[in-house]
C-alpha cells in the first residue's frame, strides 16, 4: 500500500476537525515521501492545511460552512510536536475572564520553547519565550488562563474585586487548587485577603 493510502486510510480515523501534525505519520515513509502525500490529499481537498506541517479534515456546517480547528487546538498540536509548552498570553486570558476589555491586536503566548511568529490560516500567532515554569503552569486550562491573567494584572492592579471575578468564573475545584499553584508572595497575599473578607461576610 502506498504511503498516501496509509495516510489517508489513518487520517479517516481522526475526528473531523482535528488538528493533526505531518510527523504523525512519519512511521509510513521518510520525511519526504509524507510532506508529497500530504501535498497531494490537501490538492484533492481531502484535507487542508491550517499552518506549516499542521492539518486537518475539514467538517462542513449549514450554518457557517467549514469548521475551523479552534486556535487553542492548533497551538496544543504545535507545542506537542516540538515538545514545548504553549500558554496563553495574559493580556488575553484578562479579556476571556472580562477583566480587561482591551483586544490585542496579534494572539501572543508565551512559550517555553523558541520565540517566534507563526501563521495559523490568516492569523500572524507570536510566541514569547519565557523560562518562567510557574507562567506556564497548567497550560490549555481555565486553570492556567486564571493564572495567567493574574500575571498580567499585577501586584499594582490586584485587589479583592479581580479575585472575585476569577473565582466566579473557576470551579470550586479549580479555586481550590489555584491556591495550591506556585505563585509570587503578592499573589497568593491577594488571594488571602480576598478569603479573609469572604469568611468575614
């Protein structure tokens, strides 16, 4: 069997609209021999490409045509296949949990890994690198996201009322083990006083 028809063949077992990376399917011939396989079945528009050696079978809605991969699954699918770990900027994650209104211009996230820029269909993606494990911390979560917009607040801005607004939008699981996170002393102060004042209510 060729190596496009083993590619194909494991392609139909991936969920429409998955990402999926080229190097998946490196164990069915050389580098080479896949990049032309996968070439060929984007030309037959049995895939498509959504960034460099990043793929997907697209699903098609009534509604809004093809369904796009979300970009946070496209970035888990990159940071796998280069071993990196892939966090979502905290100007962003401010504006997911409505403490900041401000809409970034570019989608940064930070990285352990190399900084870079990387074009993910029409979006031009920055990377920032960081060797902060603790920005990094439970990366792709509301977890990490909260985290991360408590990073980009900072110790000026913090107060009982941001906290509250994190802690509503978290499970009580999840607040339960943001507190348990590696954090610098003002944050976990914040989130102190902010328990202090709840117990006091």
């Amino acid at each position: 069997m060729s190596v496009a028809k083993n590619i194909k063949n494991q392609i139909k077992k991936i969920p429409l609209s998955e990402p999926f990376t080229s190097s998946h399917f490196l164990t069915f011939g050389t580098r080479a021999s896949v990049d032309k396989a996968m070439s060929r079945l984007v030309k037959e528009g049995f895939i498509e490409r959504v960034a460099r050696g990043v793929f997907y079978r697209p699903k098609k809605s009534h509604f809004i045509g093809k369904v796009v991969p979300e970009l946070s699954s496209i970035l888990a699918v990159i940071a796998q296949a280069h071993g990196e770990t892939i966090q979502i900027h905290g100007a962003e994650a401010a504006r997911q949990f409505k403490l900041s209104t401000q809409m970034p211009t570019t989608p940064v996230y930070y990285t352990n890994g190399t900084a870079r820029e990387i074009i993910i269909g029409k979006l031009n993606v920055k990377l920032i690198h960081t060797s902060s494990q603790r920005k990094l911390q439970y990366a792709g979560k509301k977890l990490g996201m909260a985290l991360s917009a408590l990073w980009y607040i900072g110790k000026e801005q913090i107060n009982n009322q941001v906290i509250h607004h994190i802690h509503e939008r978290l499970s009580a699981q999840e607040f339960e083990l943001l507190q348990s996170t590696s954090m610098p002393a003002w944050m976990r102060q914040a989130i102190n006083n902010y328990n202090q004042e709840e117990m006091s209510a």
